[in-house]
C-alpha cells in the first residue's frame, strides 16, 4: 500500500525542475531570483521552439505556453520593482513577495511538465499512425 501511494506521488510530481538556490527576502535576492526565473522560462520557451517562427502544438501544450508567458512577464515586472528603491518596501512585502515568487515557480514546474507531457503523447500518436516499413535483409 506504500509503495502504490508513493509511486502515485512520484508520477503526480513534476520532472522537470527548475533551479533551486537559498533566496533572502531582500530587493537583490528578490531581483535575482526573478530574473533567474525568467531566462529559464525563456530558456525552455526558445529551446521548445527551435529555429522555427511557429509549431502547431497540442491544445495543452498551446495553453501551457500562454501560462508561461504570463509568468515570465510577471517575472520580469518582478526583476524591475525589486531592483526599484524608489519604492518603499517592509521586511513583510519582501516575505511575502518571496512567498509568491516561489508559489510561480511550482505553478511554471507543473505547466512545463505538462507541455512536455502532451508532447510527447502528440509525437507517439503521430508516430503509431505512421505505416511501418519492415527492414531490408541483405
């Protein structure tokens, strides 16, 4: 029963991790882990597409990719309040600032998982429709 339990778990988790690091609750540690965030977003945005300008992707993926457009956005908005010391920030805004920026990195983890997933389910499909041709003997 355990291990059933933790084999569900394992599979229910993400694969795809982004980079850990000890983050402080202050303006450079907050600039420097949003800016982190957003060049692995984009990172992993340009890698999925390649030299090419567009790709017909799976509805899920399709989606996946406008949820990660959104958080790198939000990412890069947060690198520039940070980074801002015009503006006045308590030790709880920054708390809670680190707070949500961690709660998105768990949120892009599951949507590039998810992306990959439906990717991979897209190109075995495609895949299992192809006629199979059988190998020449010589």
């Amino acid at each position: 029963m355990i291990a059933a339990s933790s084999a569900r778990a394992a599979r229910a988790a993400p694969s795809f991790r982004l980079t850990r690091t000890e983050t402080n609750a202050t303006r450079e540690g907050l600039a420097a882990l949003a800016l982190m965030r957003r060049q692995e977003l984009g990172g992993f945005i340009e890698g999925l597409f390649g030299q090419e300008k567009a790709l017909d992707f799976p509805e899920r993926a399709h989606r996946g990719l406008g949820e990660l457009s959104k958080m790198r956005a939000l990412f890069a908005a947060a690198v520039e309040v940070a980074a801002d010391e015009t503006k006045p920030r308590t030790g709880h805004d920054m708390e809670t600032t680190l707070r949500l920026l961690r709660e998105m990195t768990n949120n892009a983890e599951h949507e590039i998982h998810a992306i990959v997933l439906s990717c991979t389910r897209a190109r075995r499909q495609m895949l299992a429709s192809l006629p199979a041709k059988k190998p020449t003997l010589h």
